[in-house]
C-alpha cells in the first residue's frame, strides 16, 4: 500500500483554508478594535472640550456678577455717607473731601 492518496492534500487544503479565516477574522477584529477605541477617545475629547468651556463661561459669569455688584455698591457709596453724615450731624470737611477724592465725586458742601 505504497500508493499516496489524496486525504492528506485535502486535509493540509482545510487546515490552510481555516487558519486564512482565523488571521482575517483576528485582524478584522483588530481593525474593529482600533476603530472604537479611536471614536472613543475622539468623544470624550469632545466631552472634555464641551467642559472646560462650559466652567469657564460660569467664572466669567461668577467674575462679572461681582464686578456688577461692587459697581453698585460704589456708585451708591457717595449718597450712603451723606445720608450718614446728614442723620448723625458729624460732618468733618477734611474727611469728606478724602473720601470724596478717592470716590472721585465732588464733596458736598457742608
């Protein structure tokens, strides 16, 4: 029974043609892979992006909010101390006119 038969060619034919399958199915793995990981990272850069600019126009928000109320609070200064000096009668010229400066108003007379 020296006669060679084809069952090894045949069988040499399947384990060729299965092994071909698991590289393709393993590469389009990778490929499947790669591309899920690169939309990720793509989305949460974009998430990490929408953030920062989202906390950074609420301290602009916060820092302009105290801006405004300081602006207030000094544009109302002067008519406060003469409503002061008006009700104790403790009118002092010299400080009146500092204060006045540094508020840039003129001194009311007294």
């Amino acid at each position: 029974m020296d006669q060679t038969s084809p069952r090894p060619f045949l069988l040499s034919r399947v384990v060729l043609a299965i092994a071909t399958t698991v590289v393709a199915l393993i590469g389009a793995l990778g490929f499947a892979t790669s591309a899920l990981l690169r939309g990720g990272e793509t989305a949460a850069e974009a998430y990490a992006r929408e953030a920062v600019t989202s906390a950074g126009a609420a301290a602009v928000a916060s820092v302009n909010r105290t801006f405004v109320q300081v602006d207030s609070v000094l544009a109302g200064l002067p008519d406060l101390l003469g409503e002061v000096v008006a009700v104790h009668g403790d009118a002092q010229p010299e400080r009146d006119a500092a204060i006045a400066r540094l508020l840039g108003a003129s001194p009311t007379p007294s």
